[in-house]
C-alpha cells in the first residue's frame, strides 16, 4: 500500500530530486507534472511489483479473453465505438 501522494513539478524534482526520492524509498508516490499535465509517478518498487501482478492475475490464471480484454481496454482509453 502506497502512503502519502506528493505532487512536484519537473523542476521541482530536477531541483530536489534527493527530497523525491526520500520521500518514494519511505513509500510515498510522487507525481511529477510539467505544465500542469501529469507526466509521470515514482512509486515504491514493492507498489510497482504488485501493480504488474494484479494485472497479471487473470492472465496467468488462464481464465482471460486476451483479444476481448484488448478491445475493452481500448474502448475505455479511447471511447471507441464498434
């Protein structure tokens, strides 16, 4: 589980990158955004594993339909209609 989420401009983190990554080892999340969009997260290295885990489950379990959950995916991110 993810502690605190701090957000930091890019040169926020290019200035203080030492603060950020303290912050991310002590198992916060950092958002980092470069004129006011969102550009990317740092997060703890435990949080990231059981990110890709979660979202391998089905998968690796073998009860996912990897073309339907494509299309879905999709559909979600870009609104596409069949």
């Amino acid at each position: 589980m993810i502690g605190t989420t701090e957000t930091a401009t890019a040169t926020e983190m290019q200035n203080n990158f030492g603060r950020y990554l303290a912050l991310v080892q002590g198992g916060n999340e950092v958002i980092v955004t470069r004129n006011g969009k969102e550009v990317g997260r740092f997060i703890p290295r435990a949080a990231a594993v059981s990110y890709l885990t979660d979202s391998l489950t089905g998968i690796l379990k073998g009860d996912t339909d990897i073309d339907h959950a494509k299309k879905e995916r999709l559909r979600e991110k870009y609104e596409v209609v069949d």
